[in-house]
C-alpha cells in the first residue's frame, strides 16, 4: 500500500493551514503574506493582520509562538524560553547583570541573563535573540570566560525579548535605554513555500469562523525542520540512523560527516521514519527490502530535490536523504580549483570531438564535478549533452540526465543506446563498474560521439587496466583521449588549526629539502572527540567553522594525462599496470601524491590527511626526486641548470670582451667595437675599486651566491645546495673575529 505525498503539509505550517481553514485568509493571500514577511523581516502574524485587516486571536497566535519556538530550537540545537511556561525573577537578572554582565553588553547584542541552571548552579543561563552572531558569541564568552564562569546559550525570539525587557525595565529602568528596540528577526516557519497554482474560478472563502485550537504534530513540524537545516547548511546529505537507544541524525558537509541536530530519542524513530516514508509516497507496510523515491520542493525560489532511501536494519530502517539542488548551468573548471597550473592544464587536456575520457577517483572523490565541467565545455561549442547517472547528484538545465532505475528495467546500457538513438553528441556516465556499460560506452564512441566516464581507481594506471580487462587493448588504445586522476582532500578549518612540526625523518621521507623543511608551515587538525564536542557544544565553545571536526571545506588535486602516440602505442600492447606508471615517471608526469604534498606545504591540508587518502605517500616520495618548492613548475629544476649554464657561458663571454678592451700594456687608444661598451665597463670597474674589500672576495659560484665570506664558515657553505636557494647577508664577520659561528643568513628563496 502507497500513499501520496501530500504537498501542504510540507509547503504549509499548521499555523498557515489553519488561517485557510477558517476562513481569515485565503492561498494566494498567505503567499503574498510569506513574502512580505521574509522582505521585511516582520513576524508573519503581523503581516496576516496587516493584509486581513483585523486582529488575529490570541488562542492562534500562542498556537503561533509555540511553532515558532519549536522550530527554533530544532533549527539551532538549543532550548528557547516559553515566558508562559518559564517564569522568570527579575531581581535575579538584575544581579546577574550587575555582577557578570554589563547592561551595554545585554543592549548591543540583545541578549540578557535569566537565571543559574538547576543542574549546574555555577553554571548561567544566557538568553540570546541572535544566536549565530559571531560578535554577540565573542563579547560573553570574553566577559565570562575570563572569570572562569560556565555558561549555556538559551534562545528567545524576538517578540519574547521585547516583552521580557518592557516588564524588566519597570522595575529596574536603566539610563540610556532606547524607547523602541526592533530588532530584524527573520520568520523561518515558512520555508517550503511553493508558487500557489493557477486557478480558474477560485471558489470564495466561507463566512470566518473561529478556528478550532489545531495542535501542532511535533512529528511533521520536526521532520520538516531537518529538511530545512539540511538545506540551510548546504549538506549533500542527511542520515537517520536508528541505534538502540535513540536515532542519530549527521549531515554531509563538504564531505565531511557531522551532527545535524541532538540525537532523538527512541521512542521517535517509528514516527520520524514513517513521517519521511509518506512525504514520497513509499509503501509504508514494507520495512523488510530497500525503497527509494524522490520529492521536489521549492525553497528559496528554486527548485529542490529530496531522493529518500531506506534500508533495512536491526533497529529498525535507516533513512538516506539526499539533497539535489538545481542549478541554472554547469560549473567552470575554475570554480573547482584555482590553482593555474591546473587551470593551464584542463584548457590543454580538452579532448576533440569524438573518444574516450577517463575520470578517476574513489568514491565520493569528486568525479561528478569534473565531468560536469567538461560538458560546461562541450556546451560552449554548441553541443547537445546528455548524462546517464545512477543517482542524479544535481540537476542542470540545458542537458538530458536520465536516472538509472534497474528495477523498471532501465539499466547504463539501455540508457546509453537511447541517447544514442537521439543523436545526443557528447555522453556522460558518472560511474563504468562493469563490462555491460563499458562495451555500450565504446560502441557509442565508435559512432562518433564523445563520452566521458568515471572510474573507481586510485591511479591511472590502475584505470586503464581496469578498463582494459572489459574492452579490447587495441581498441581502447585508439579511442581514449585522457585520463584525469583526481582527489578531495579535507581543508584544515582556519580558525582553530594547531601548529605541528613533523619529525626529521618523516620530512626526509617525503623528499622535502632543508630550504622546503624551513620554508614551509605545518598544521596539524583540531579535531575533537565526539564527548568533548557535545560539551563545548552547550558551553558555546565549539568552533564556528568546523564544529570540531577540525576541517572546513575540500581542496582538490588533480593529474592529467593525455593520451600521447607513445601511451597510445604502449596501450596498444595489453601493459601491466607497473609498465604505464613507469611510462608516466620517465616522461616527467606529476604524480597525484606529488600535488597532494604540495597541498601540505601550502598550508592547505595536514599531513595526515595526505597520509589517509595516500597510504603509501612516505614510501613513495622517497624513491621520488626531491619536490621542488610549492607551486613551481615540474621541471623547474631543469630550467634553473640550464639558466645557470647559460649565465656561467655570459660570464665567461663578458670577460673575455673585458680582457679585449683592457690588454696587459695599457694602449692609450682603445680599440674600436662595433658594441660600445665602453663607457658602461669603465663605470663598473670604478664601482668594483670602490667597494669594501669584504664585498671582494672570491666566491665559488657554485655553492653559493654570498656577500662577505667569513673564515670558519666552511663547512655551513659546504652544506648549501646552489639548486635550493640564494642567500644574503648584510652581516659582516670582519668586525667581529670571535663570533659565535651561527649562520647570520636570511633563507629567502631565489626569485628566479
């Protein structure tokens, strides 16, 4: 048995539902009321009685602030004061504000102390109207934290604010204290409005009656409000996972698992399940085999999308929601990384009109947002484009995606053939992980059409081979295009990073040298467990950025690999794995491990991130040639010889013309050149006389460019590597013989 979602009930609060029902005001009027709300930041009742032009009763608008309230709470994970259920002694707050907090304080960020915690005694309750204000956070937990006193956040609306201010100011007026204090509160019971429908003949709206005290579902409201978080943080994902004793509800967050709101308790899991199975219409009498189905939704003017999964488990289902914005077009490379090597890259590895293109990544690597970029520029040339996607993780307008659904008999290969049968010119499949798809998505380039698939592979070798075991060596050899590895590394949260310093020997195993070793910031993440989370969570402490986790967003690495004549002839011989690594090392590629070190050294992400997506990086940076500094080219190192060759071959050049121009008996008339020189060589030779004679000394070229060259030194020049770095000096050693022999030298990399 299935039931239909029904759409009020999510796009619709209680309290809107039940204004319609008696008669107040009608649908398109609640919209335009939802509106102006959310542009003027009123509450909505105000609004309603603005449009309707007469008073709300009270017994609707407590039905009102109790909605409101709730969904506040579940929307910050916090309590909020009910001022009919939560009486307050103002004598309390008086000495609570005398004693901890200033009156300026509680005025400029509108938060007030209520009373000690019953558990706690030592422990403040602090109601504040704007929880998520950085400021107002920052303020109290310097006026309180310096004192060593504990606190816990409480939230309380607007209106209740004002109400409790007015009752406290006639008994304890303060000097200085604004007549009106209004602050901007935005209304966020009415998120999933949609669009009313047109309607022909609207029938008119009975004669009013009082409305029947309509008790709000907790269920519903709760449901909703995890749907509307979830949007709020731009999750991809949310899990409701039954446990024995309760159900815990995460989010994924720039890959990142975290908690959504407080674990529920048990007895909710039933009731939150069932609730989640009918918005989508899945069968609500089957619990023992997997369902999924979709929802769409409209939240801040766009069009959004719900995919539910359920799956069977010992305490009971487990929910998937998946979150599938729609977006008006594909994303740039750029928005992906920012890096321009990268940049230069992608622009070169753009493949032609027909062939194969490999993207290679572990789940949730970031594949999908790579092809997605690709098609940005197919789409540029005028292409048509489709996808074939088991899920859909975003919709686009302007491309044909089709969802894969085995179970109504829509598999990668059926899919395949009828965008071919379409005429689509470039194809898309998120994922090939078995030989159907793969003989359907060469028969498709064969025709001529381009098609770029994901792979689950860890390197390119291992892709190609993969590939190779479902499609003929030789023809896989002359259709591929490319190979993009790629991964997602965690970004460490720049707020509450800790400095780390890795031991000498892990440094030498990842190939850094002394000057990269110098140079070069290492963090380490402040990652909590999930105890002390919770804890700081209701001090108010926890880190605003990551909540904890210690990173905040992803950065990503990439390594392209064009198919050259070489691989191509290479592939063509069916080669082992190690044989395409090999090819690849030879030809001077940038292996992924590589740029995922330079990552670390920029400060981007930590060591142990690099090691946990890299098990084997300590191993394989050090059979590697050392890493050049973060962000210059490959071959940077060839570069620099060959220009330190060529200035050695202009400074013999230049001293042999001297040698010309200045013979050993000094001719009175200089001989003639066509290159006049003459005047410039003559000023740098008075330049040369004058200068000290510390500045004089001989100097290899070879270990080190230096001004001034102490006696003693020897050795720490001896240690210097010409090919890392230039130093300079101001110091100078002559004027002190007994000095110390520390090394004076500021290790600034050569701007060339």
């Amino acid at each position: 048995m299935s039931f239909a979602p029904n759409s009020e009930d999510l796009s619709l609060s209680p309290f809107s539902r039940g204004l319609i029902r008696a008669g107040y005001i009608s649908l398109p009027q609640i919209h335009q009321a939802l509106r102006e709300a959310e542009q003027s930041g009123r509450p909505l009742p105000t609004v309603v009685e603005a449009i309707i032009g007469e008073s709300l009763p009270q017994e609707l608008l407590r039905q009102y602030r109790t909605q409101h309230r709730f969904t506040l709470k579940i929307l910050h994970g916090v309590e909020f004061l009910d001022l009919d259920r939560d009486p307050l002694d103002f004598a309390v707050i008086a000495t609570l504000i005398d004693r901890y907090l200033p009156w300026a304080l509680c005025q400029d960020h509108q938060l007030i102390p209520l009373r000690r915690s019953d558990s706690h005694p030592s422990t403040l309750i602090i109601g504040m109207v704007h929880l998520d204000h950085i400021d107002a956070h920052n303020q109290l937990h310097h006026h309180l934290t310096r004192r060593d006193i504990p606190y816990q956040r409480w939230g309380i609306t607007a209106e209740d604010y004002q109400q409790l201010l007015a009752q406290y100011l006639q008994q304890y007026p303060q000097p200085g204290t604004p007549a009106n204090q209004n602050p901007t509160v935005v209304d966020v019971t009415e998120i999933f409005e949609e669009p009313p429908l047109p309607m022909s003949n609207p029938t008119p709206a009975a004669d009013p009656k009082p409305p029947s005290p309509e008790k709000e579902n907790p269920v519903t409201a709760l449901v909703n409000k995890i749907l509307i978080l979830g949007l709020r943080e731009k999750a991809s994902e949310i899990h409701l996972d039954p446990q024995e004793t309760k159900l815990v509800v995460t989010m994924r967050q720039n890959g990142n698992l975290r908690p959504l709101v407080d674990p529920l308790p048990k007895d909710m899991i039933p009731a939150v399940i069932k609730r989640l199975k009918e918005m989508v219409g899945l069968d609500l009498a089957q619990t023992e085999i997997p369902q999924k189905a979709k929802l769409r939704k409209s939240y801040g003017g766009q069009p959004v999308y719900f995919f539910v999964h359920t799956l069977p488990t010992f305490y009971g289902e487990k929910i998937l929601v998946r979150l599938v914005e729609s977006l008006p077009q594909l994303p740039e490379f750029s928005d992906l990384s920012a890096d321009p090597a990268d940049q230069t890259a992608f622009e070169l590895f753009i493949p032609g009109i027909s062939g194969l293109v490999l993207i290679s990544a572990p789940a949730n690597g970031g594949k999908s947002k790579t092809i997605e970029a690709l098609l940005r520029q197919q789409l540029k040339q005028n292409r048509t484009v489709g996808t074939v996607e088991d899920p859909i993780r975003r919709a686009f307008s302007g491309i044909n995606q089709v969802e894969v659904n085995v179970l109504q008999g829509l598999s990668y290969r059926s899919a395949l053939q009828s965008l071919a049968a379409q005429s689509i010119d470039v194809i898309a499949i998120d994922l090939i992980e078995e030989e159907e798809t793969a003989q359907a998505a060469i028969a498709a380039v064969e025709q001529g059409r381009l098609v770029i698939a994901g792979v689950h592979a860890k390197s390119v070798s291992t892709a190609i081979a993969q590939l190779q075991t479902w499609i003929k060596p030789a023809l896989l050899a002359e259709h591929l295009r490319g190979v993009i590895n790629q991964r997602l590394l965690r970004r460490i949260c720049p707020t509450c990073r800790l400095s780390h310093q890795p031991e000498v020997e892990e440094m030498e195993k990842l190939g850094l040298t002394p000057a990269q070793r110098r140079s070069s910031q290492f963090y380490r993440a402040n990652s909590l467990s999930p105890d002390l989370v919770q804890e700081l969570h209701l001090k108010g402490r926890l880190c605003r950025q990551c909540h904890g986790v210690g990173y905040h967003g992803q950065v990503a690495v990439y390594e392209f690999v064009p198919v050259t004549l070489p691989l191509r002839q290479l592939l063509a011989q069916s080669p082992e794995p190690l044989q395409v690594q090999q090819h690849l090392s030879q030809d001077g590629h940038v292996t992924l491990t590589r740029r995922a070190l330079e990552q670390v050294l920029q400060s981007n992400t930590t060591l142990e991130e690099l090691l946990r997506l890299f098990p084997h990086a300590l191993d394989e940076l050090s059979l590697l040639p050392p890493v050049t500094s973060p962000g210059l080219p490959p071959d940077f190192s060839q570069k620099f010889a060959h220009l330190e060759t060529s200035l050695n071959q202009l400074s013999q050049a230049f001293e042999s013309l001297k040698e010309s121009l200045y013979p050993a008996t000094p001719d009175p008339t200089p001989p003639s050149h066509d290159l006049d020189l003459l005047p410039e060589l003559l000023a740098l030779e008075e330049l040369s006389k004058s200068a000290p004679e510390s500045e004089q000394d001989e100097i290899d070229p070879k270990e080190a460019t230096l001004v001034g060259r102490p006696e003693g030194w020897g050795n720490f020049l001896e240690e210097i590597d010409p090919k890392e770095a230039t130093y300079v000096s101001d110091f100078n050693p002559a004027e002190d013989q007994n000095a110390t022999v520390i090394s004076p030298f500021r290790t600034e990399v050569d701007p060339w």
